[in-house]
C-alpha cells in the first residue's frame, strides 16, 4: 500500500532567509580565512623583521669588537645574548656560531660548545644566501644574520622564534574574528529580517490575509495599500485592478441570474399553467372516450343481437344477398367493439388503472393454448405455425389473461401480415427472464419504421396492404403490459417482403 507523502511547504521568507544565510556564512568565511592568511604572512613577517633588526644591531656589536679581539674572545657575550630574549617578546632563542657551527656565544650558556646540525660541511649556511635568511627548522623560524670580516664570513648570528608563538597568535586571532564575524552575522540577519518583513513578507502576508478575506466573505473589491513602488507595489496594484474588474463582473453576473430568475419564474408560471390546461385536457379527453366508449357498448351489442337473430331467420326468412349485407354488418360491428375494447384497455393503462394479477402460470401452456385458437385461421390463409417451446421451463408469476392479449395481438398480426410461409413461436430460458420469440415470413417492416411500431395508432402494415385493417393500438398496449411486468418488446427486421421478428422478455 502506497503512503501519502505531504510534500512539505517552505515560505517564501524561510527560502530567502536560507540562501541569505548562505550567502553571508560564505563570504564571511572567505573573509576570514583571508583575513587569517594574511594575519599570518604579515605576523610572521613582522617577527622575522624584528629578528633580522636584532641580529643586525648585534652583528654591528660583534664587528666593532672584532676590531679588539678574536671572535672567540668576547666577554658578557652571553649575557648580552640573554638579555636580547629577555627584551624582545617572540623570540625564542638567540646564540652565535663560527663558520664551522660550533656555538660560541648562547643565551643559554649550557649549549655552548655544542655543533648546529647543518647539512653544508662547508658552514651554516652558502655565503651568498646569507644576507636574510629565514628558514623553518624543527618547530623554529631561524634567521641567520652572518658576520664579515675581510669579506669573508666567520660565522653567524641565529634568532630563532618557536612556530607554536606564531600559530598561538593566530588561533587568538581566529577566535577574536570568530567572535567579531559570529556577532557581524547575527547582526546582518536581524537586519536582513526586518528589512525583508516590512519590504517583502508584510505585503504578501497582506495580500494574503485580503485574498483569504474574499474567499471567505465572496467581498470583491477589497484593495490592498500600496506603499512602494516596486515589484511588490505592482503586484498590489495589479491585485487591486483585478478585484475591481471581479467585482464588477460579480454584480453583472448577479444582474444575469436576477434577470434570468425571474424569465424562469415566468416560464415556470407559464408553464405550470399549460400543464394544468393539458392535465384538464387529457381528463377530459380520457373521460370523454370512457363516455363514449361505454355509451356505445349497449347499442352495439344490442345491433349484435338483433343482425344475430335476423341471420339465423328467427324473425324471418332471409335469402342469400341479405345474409352476405348481414355478415358483412357483423363483421363491422365486431371490428367496432374490439376497437372499443382496445380504447378502454389503452385508457385504464395510461391512466394506471389497470389491474394485474401476478400469480405463477405455465407460460408454454398459454402458448399452446393460444395456438390451438387461432390455428384454424392460420389454416385458412394455407400458414404453418411451429411451436418450439423449451421443456425446461418452469412456472413463474405473471398476469395469464393480460399475456394472453399479447400472445393474441402478436399472433394475429403474424398472421395478418403473412400471405404464405410459416410463423414460429418460441420461448427460451435466460439466466434472469424468459424470451419469447414469434418470426414470420410476412411483408417486413423498413428500419426506418419500426420505431413507431409501438406508437399508440400507428398502422404501418395498412399503407402497403390497403386490405388490412386494425385499430392502431394493439402493439402499444402490448408495450404498456409488458412494461408493466418490467419487461421488454421489441422487433426486428431485415426490410419490406424479408420477415418480421417480435421478441418480449419476462423477469422470473
């Protein structure tokens, strides 16, 4: 399972104020250490400045009493030489050897008689390289100042200063800029700090606090003070143009919805109105055929009765012409009562008052039982129907007699529409709902057609017939049942002459 990771959020000021740091630490510290170099070079001159003075002022003593005595026969030497260290802070050492590097005079008396490690048998150091010489010697800055006599060199006058006196100097030094840099630093940033608050991080954190203030209060056209006129003085003033531009746009599009609310309003007023008038209209149409309907129910079947009786030569003998007048009213009459039937059944299923009763049938027997009807009518008109019902079909709930009027209406117009051939009925078992299935081979339908095939008075078959009649509503009240038994009809077809397949499902 992967983690959500929050990236984490660095401000502006803190951004700003580490590269600042940054900044300041380096060059402070390349300062420093400048700084420190050049303590050292110049330190370390002065010293060796100050040795050379010393051994220049001591050699002019030795010439003089070279004048008087053998190099070797000084009195006080060594006295003098001490009190040379006593006087000159940072020198460490101070003796005087002969041109073979045995010490004749030291500050030290203890080390006279001793040789000085040299690697030149030929004297302490080549003539030519003495005439200032500072060199570093085990721990020792020496300088070697030699003494002339006749042009030749009969020895040397040496200063040593220890290197722990100069490094000792320079660590102080280090920590006395360490401290003045450490102080130079905390100072810089307090000062970087509250120029960038009042410069920077107040504007923003103002921009911010009236940007937060919009949101939440929807308050366009707050400003923000414009105090410099630089990048963050831009900044506000293009924020300040920009809540004026939204504010003005927020109160035109307030204009808008004000406007087209009371438009809807209207329309809406308008509109219910209409469909009180429709819903008036459709009861009164609704009532008037229920009227209509019933008024002529009575009269039919009582014109029914009385073509019946004269027919059968009840009330008379009738000849051969009158029985065919009188079978043809029979037929007509008929016609007009199924089509009132179909009106009433279309009326009570737009209206939702239609009954159903759901109980567990056999739906292959309700197929066989509507085949054994209307075989003979098939047979006259010379049609095969086949049955292929699946075996494996159970009981299940529906509405029989309201699935019978479908089964009858599709039926019939299978046989209707189909001058030869053959009409297949079949059901099939699916997971979830059962398919029936009835083909036949009549006049087909156009793809363009079959859309309002289930259209409440649409007869598509009659305009290429001209023979077939119907009421037009058969096929809707069939789609209004199925529906009500949350299933589904529809029909398929390849085109005029090539078949038609009506197909409906049931839940089980």
């Amino acid at each position: 399972m992967k983690k959500n990771h929050k990236k984490r959020y660095l401000s502006i000021k803190t951004k700003l104020f580490a590269v600042i740091f940054l900044v300041l630490v380096a060059a402070i510290t390349a300062n420093s250490l400048i700084d420190i170099f050049t303590f050292k070079s110049a330190y370390q001159k002065a010293l060796e400045e100050k040795s050379y003075a010393v051994g220049q002022a001591l050699s002019r003593i030795v010439y003089n009493n070279l004048r008087y005595f053998p190099l070797d026969s000084f009195s006080q030497m060594n006295s003098y030489l001490k009190s040379i260290l006593d006087t000159n802070e940072g020198i460490d050492y101070c003796f005087i050897a002969d041109k073979q590097g045995k010490i004749l005079y030291h500050a030290d008396p203890q080390f006279v008689g001793f040789s000085v490690d040299q690697e030149n048998p030929d004297g302490l150091y080549p003539l030519e390289n003495l005439r200032k010489t500072t060199v570093l010697i085990k721990g020792y800055y020496e300088s070697a100042i030699p003494i002339i006599w006749d042009d030749e060199a009969i020895g040397t006058i040496n200063i040593g200063i220890k290197q722990e006196v100069i490094n000792s100097k320079i660590r102080n030094m280090q920590a006395q800029s360490f401290i003045v840099l450490l102080l130079a630093l905390l100072f810089s940033l307090l000062l970087f700090y509250q120029s960038l608050s009042r410069i920077i991080i107040a504007p923003i954190s103002k921009l911010l606090e009236v940007i937060g203030n919009i949101i939440s209060d929807k308050e366009f056209g707050r400003h923000i003070e414009v105090k410099h006129n630089d990048e963050i003085g831009r900044l506000a003033s293009l924020f300040n143009e920009m809540t004026d531009e939204l504010k003005k746009y927020k109160e035109h599009l307030e204009d808008l919805v004000d406007e087209r609310t009371l438009k809807l309003q209207k329309e809406i007023l308008e509109r219910k109105k209409v469909e009180e008038e429709l819903l008036k209209a459709m009861q009164f149409k609704s009532d008037l055929v229920s009227m209509v309907s019933h008024e002529l129910r009575t009269p039919l079947a009582a014109i029914k009765t009385s073509i019946n009786m004269v027919s059968d030569g009840i009330v008379g003998e009738v000849s051969s012409e009158q029985k065919e007048l009188l079978a043809t009213a029979t037929k007509n009459v008929n016609r007009l009562a199924e089509f009132i039937d179909d009106v009433l059944d279309f009326q009570k299923l737009e209206a939702g008052k239609m009954e159903f009763r759901f109980k567990d049938n056999d739906l292959n027997e309700l197929i066989r039982d509507t085949y054994t009807a209307m075989l003979s009518w098939a047979e006259r008109k010379e049609l095969e129907i086949d049955l292929k019902l699946d075996e494996n079909l159970n009981s299940f709930k529906f509405d029989r007699d309201k699935i019978s009027q479908v089964l009858i209406n599709l039926i019939s117009n299978a046989i209707k529409f189909t001058k030869k051939g053959r009409i297949t009925i079949s059901t099939g078992k699916k997971p979830e709902f059962v398919e029936v299935k009835i083909v036949d081979t009549g006049i087909g339908i156009e793809e363009k057609d079959i859309p309002k095939l289930f259209r409440s008075f649409e007869q598509l078959g009659i305009a290429r017939s001209g023979k077939i009649e119907g009421t037009g509503l058969g096929l809707a009240i069939c789609k209004d049942i199925i529906e009500e038994h949350k299933g589904k009809i529809w029909a398929e077809s390849e085109g005029v002459d090539k078949g038609t397949i009506f197909l409906f499902t049931l839940p089980l």
